[in-house]
C-alpha cells in the first residue's frame, strides 16, 4: 500500500433507517476499512443499535440528531465542525438524506447510491458509486458525467455460526425449511414467495425481517392455509445463524438493484433461489451458482424451490458454485481494497 493510502482521511455519513440492506453493508465497510491503513471517521444518524454494531467491529461513531426542524439544523452545524477538523481527503454520503446534508469544503465528496434514486439529490457531490453494472447505467443515463462514475459494489461476507436451532423456531428438525429476509415491502415480492411456499409439500419458510406488510403476509399465509408453516421471525441481526439453519435461501425480489442476502448465503454455502430482478440476475448464473424464475412468476419460483427440496446434491453444487464465484470476486478484502484504491485516485486527482 502507497504512502499516499495509509495517509488516506476518509468520513463516512449515514443519515438512514435503522435497517436495510445499505445500512447493513455500511456497517460491514466501516468495520473493513477500520482494519486498514487509512484514517476513518465514521458519522452517523443516532441509533443506539447501529452504534453498537460499530463499536462491534472497533469503529467508535460520532452520532448526531439529524431530524426535521431546529434540531436538523443543529446537526448540520455540528457536521460541519466534525468533518473541518478531522480534514479528510474524501466524504462519503450513503444515500438521499446524506447526500442532502453534504457538507462543504476542501474535499472530495463522493455520493454513494444503492438504488434508482433521484439524481438531483446529489448535485453537492463531485462523484457518485453505483453498487451495480444497471445503476452504473442509470446513474449515466440520467445525464451524470461519465467519468465520474464508479462501479464499487458490496462484499456479502458473515462469520459463520452455529446453525439457528429449529426448535426454538417451532420448526421440525427434517423439515425442509427456506430463509428470506429483508424489508416487509411490496419491492421484496414475499407474496409472491408465500404464494409459491403453498405449492410445495411440507416446505417451512422463515421471513425475518419487518415492516408495514407484516399484518398483510400474515393474513395472506393464513388464507393460503400454510400459517402452520411459516415463521415470521421479526427483524434478525443473526443472519448468518439463520442461513446455516435453513437449507435454501429465497430472494423473490420484484425490484432488487444488488442483493446482499445472495453475497451473504453465498459466503456461507447456502444455496439460493431468486427472482431475476436486477441485481440477483446480474449475481446468479442459473443453474451455475443458483436458480433464477421470472419476477412474479409462482409457478416457476415454486418449480425451482421444489427442484432444491428434490435434489439435495444438486443443491450443494449449486452452494459450492456461489461460495466460489463470492470467493473470486466479492470478499471483504477484494471490495474493500477497490474502495480504498478508488479514495486513493480520487484524492491524487482533486491534489
């Protein structure tokens, strides 16, 4: 590593919810990055959970109460004196509501999107990341200079752990069992899933996550008459647990632009069934490394968590093929060197 990168200033900003896949892989960056030779400040919406999890990983964070109102407008203030002292070479916005708050001064500012947001949320930054070739075409196509682009996408990697117990799930020890997870919201397709879920004798499916659609999938199992079979399980910080309890893990994403849940099942050798929305038909090569269903389509979602409860070892080809393909290309230490490179260059070129 240069000179220039072990000297490297790097803030990064999170003003978002208290869950969801970004916030998860910003979590995951910082506690990377922190291991590096670089010097970071990480800066974020007060949260006493995600607090935590930083400090989990040795990342000790300066929280702020950005909010509507007077108080927002004191946690700008107060922004603005944190990054001015710490004089960093890059800041880093994750998402809309950072990018809003970016603060000025002699720095490289850099907004990072994790889906198809609005562009004119980010007119204060000199550079955006796309976590995905499609974004990356979005981001252009929406009339952002060209060579200010950057495609960065995440790393998916747990620390395995022992398998969640079935028991403690009410879930019979030689059921076959499916693992979802993610955001109770129409974008994540989870009707879809129950729906297809109720086509396949004697599957158990786990969905951990939360949000407003909880009360509505729970009534939609309950109609489909497989509420028997299905554990809503709440928000979840132990997914690699989960993952290595469940036999298959099911993305059936109507709108997905990467797909963390995949890097992480794949991390741990779980195989994966997903719709083709964006980023999991970007991941997966079906058949190769996963199966892949048209967005929407119960039938063919059903057919190919069947074909996973049927064929065991093909199964665990699969899994084997997706732990290689995150292994070649999406580890903690491949991502986390292309951000630091990419902090690096951009630096050189703002000198």
């Amino acid at each position: 590593m240069s000179e220039k990168q072990r000297k490297l200033r790097v803030v990064q900003l999170l003003v978002g919810e208290s869950w969801g896949g970004a916030e998860r892989f910003f979590v995951k960056l910082a506690g990377a990055l922190e291991k590096r030779e670089i010097d970071s400040k990480i800066i974020i919406k007060r949260d006493a959970q995600r607090a935590q999890d930083l400090r989990d990983l040795g990342v000790e964070p300066v929280e702020l109460d950005f909010q509507k109102g007077i108080g927002d407008i004191l946690a700008r203030r107060a922004l603005a004196r944190e990054v001015k002292a710490f004089a960093p070479d890059v800041v880093v916005a994750w998402m809309n509501r950072a990018a809003r708050r970016m603060p000025s001064g002699d720095f490289v500012k850099v907004g990072r999107l994790g889906g198809y947001y609005p562009l004119k949320y980010y007119k204060k930054c000199d550079w955006l990341i796309a976590n995905t070739p499609d974004l990356e075409r979005y981001i252009k196509d929406g009339g952002w200079p060209a060579d200010r682009v950057r495609m960065l996408t995440n790393f998916g990697e747990l620390e395995p752990m022992a398998p969640a117990s079935r028991a403690s799930l009410d879930t019979p020890e030689d059921a076959f069992v499916l693992l979802s997870m993610g955001r109770l919201h129409d974008s994540k397709g989870f009707d879809t899933l129950i729906s297809a879920v109720a086509k396949v004798d004697g599957a158990y499916l786990w969905l951990a996550g939360a949000g407003e659609l909880d009360a509505t999938l729970r009534q939609q199992a309950e109609a489909a008459g497989i509420s028997d079979r299905v554990r809503f399980l709440g928000w979840r910080n132990d997914q690699a647990a989960l993952l290595q309890g469940a036999d298959v893990c099911v993305v059936p994403s109507r709108h997905e632009p990467l797909s963390n849940v995949v890097l992480e099942a794949w991390s741990l050798s779980c195989p994966v069934v997903a719709a083709a929305s964006e980023g999991p038909g970007w991941l997966i090569d079906h058949g190769e490394n996963g199966l892949l269903s048209p967005v929407d389509d119960i039938n063919a979602l059903a057919l190919n968590i069947q074909a996973m409860k049927d064929a065991p070892d093909d199964a665990r080809r699969l899994a084997e093929g997706g732990h290689a393909k995150w292994q070649k290309a999406f580890s903690v230490d491949a991502i986390t060197n292309q951000f630091i490179d990419f902090f690096a260059e951009i630096s050189r070129k703002s000198a």
